[in-house]
C-alpha cells in the first residue's frame, strides 16, 4: 500500500493523514524496498497499525510468485535493460502488466516464466523472401522462340524488338540475348 492508500482506508486526505499520522506510522512500519523511490508499505501491517493492533512481522523476505515488479526489477531479473522489458510489454513477449500508482508493474511469476521459456522472439521469420504472389512463373518465355527463329533468317535489332512486343529496351535486350542462346528447332 502507498501512503495515499493507507490515507484513504483511514478515511482522511493525505496531507491530513500525513501531518497527523505520517510520522508515526513511518516509524513503527517498515518500507518493503527503502531503496525503491516509492514508498511501499505491507497491507497487513498498515491495517493493523490502522486498527491499533499489534503490527505482524514482514513474511521473510523470499521470493513471492505474486510480488509485483518494476521494469528495472523485471529487468535486472531477465538481464535486459528497462526500455526493453517495457517493449517486450507492448510487443506481448511479455504481459501488458498491470498500472498501480502511476507506474506499471509486472508479476515476478511472469517474467520468471518469461526467462524460463528461453528467446521466442524469432519464432516470426518476418518477411518471406520470394516473389509475393505465388503464381508460377513460366519457365519459357515464347516470345523468345520467335525472336530465335527471326534472327536465324534476318538481322533483328533491340529497338525492332521493342518496338514489336510493345517493351522497353532493356527488356528488348534480355529477349534477344536469351534469343541468341536458344537452341534451333
């Protein structure tokens, strides 16, 4: 719980709480991670110090499949970077998290499954190499038959190629090569 939650279950606004409350409850509650910038408190432990019980001890501090994680913490725990925890997020190589108090965590259960299941990232091979419609091509160009036997009886020259089969000139050129290499018959 953050202290505006803590506020809330006392049925006060939080800067009342904190004037009245806040020092007090700081100093006999615990952070569960002082190094983290928000100041998360134990649920158990701030309901009984709200209802004036006995405050319970923090469970050991052993790894829970349900403990929430930031991205630095996610990301320390996969050996990546934060940005890329947050787009493996985004590109649902990881789950979407969810959002509490302004930032987004994640459940260590998901992204110990995450490390476990190993790099799924290329199971996409992404762009197929290869014509894109997959039509067959036909092997033999028939134009190329009557530009051979043409050329065995007359001189043909590219622009009287291109001219008769309405194509460019560079088109021109690669039928009347492939023209010169086609067998007689």
């Amino acid at each position: 719980m953050t202290e505006d939650d803590i506020a809330a279950a006392s049925g006060l606004p939080l800067h009342t709480w904190r004037r009245r409350h806040g020092a007090d409850f700081r100093a006999r509650v615990e952070v569960v991670d002082p190094r983290a910038r928000l100041r998360l408190y134990d649920a158990a432990q701030a309901l009984a110090h709200i209802a004036g019980k006995a405050i319970p001890t923090l469970p050991p501090t052993g790894l829970h499949p349900s403990d929430l994680l930031t991205d630095k913490e996610a990301g320390a725990l996969l050996g990546i970077a934060p940005s890329t925890v947050r787009a493996y997020a985004t590109t649902g190589y990881l789950p979407k998290g969810t959002d509490r108090h302004g930032r987004t965590w994640w459940p260590r259960r998901a992204v110990t499954a995450r490390g476990d299941a190993g790099d799924l990232r290329h199971q996409n091979p992404g762009r197929q190499l290869g014509p894109r419609n997959r039509t067959p091509r036909p092997r033999h160009d028939p134009r190329i038959a009557e530009i051979a036997e043409r050329a065995r009886r007359f001189h043909v020259t590219t622009t009287e190629v291109a001219h008769r089969y309405e194509v460019s000139d560079r088109t021109a050129q690669r039928l009347l090569s492939a023209a010169r290499q086609h067998p007689a018959g």
